[in-house]
C-alpha cells in the first residue's frame, strides 16, 4: 500500500476505515527525515497498516486537532478514531511494537 499524503481536506476520509498511522511531521524537521524510509519499511512490511502523513506546516489544523505539540508525532488510528500516540524517532521494530501493542 503506498503512503498517503493527507491534508485538512482529506485527512477523516483518509483515517476513517481500519488500522491508520499518522505521521505529523515538516520539511524542516530532521528526526521526521529520519524516520520517512522507515515508515516505506513499515508500509511495505505491515500489509493490514495504513500509513497517512501529515505536513504540519501546510495541514496546522489538523495537527492542532490532536494538539501535535512537536514533531514527529504519530497517532495510531483505528476505524477513524485515535487509539494511540507516540512522539519523536522511533526504529522500525519499536514502531511495529507501538503499532502490535495499540491495536
């Protein structure tokens, strides 16, 4: 499944059905750098995962909704509601644990 780039406009559609996990992160923001080749792991190791990125400097209200206070943050959804939260760079097996252990 490919990443899904998400804006204020989008984002409910995108996070409504199944298990979703959100990146909210920037262009600026080296730890969010870090972490988008271990989210492309992540999708294409994790099948039943949907992964949704949010830019917060171009989606601000979105990332005030679920008070995204620094980046990166990421919210685990499922079935359109948040279940989980977790905050800056985190490895690949650690990220599939917060998302195993969420859900």
């Amino acid at each position: 499944m490919a990443i899904v780039h998400a804006t204020s406009q989008s984002f409910k559609e995108d996070t409504q059905e199944g298990l979703v996990l959100v990146d909210f992160w920037a262009t600026w923001c080296g730890p969010c750098r870090m972490l988008a080749p271990v989210l492309e792991e992540l999708d294409a190791d994790m099948q039943d995962v949907k992964i949704v990125k949010v830019d917060v400097d171009a989606n601000p209200e979105v990332a005030g909704a679920f008070q995204v206070q620094s980046i990166p943050t990421l919210v685990l959804f499922k079935d359109g509601q948040p279940v989980n939260k977790t905050m800056g760079f985190m490895p690949k097996d650690a990220l599939k644990e917060f998302v195993e252990t969420s859900n």
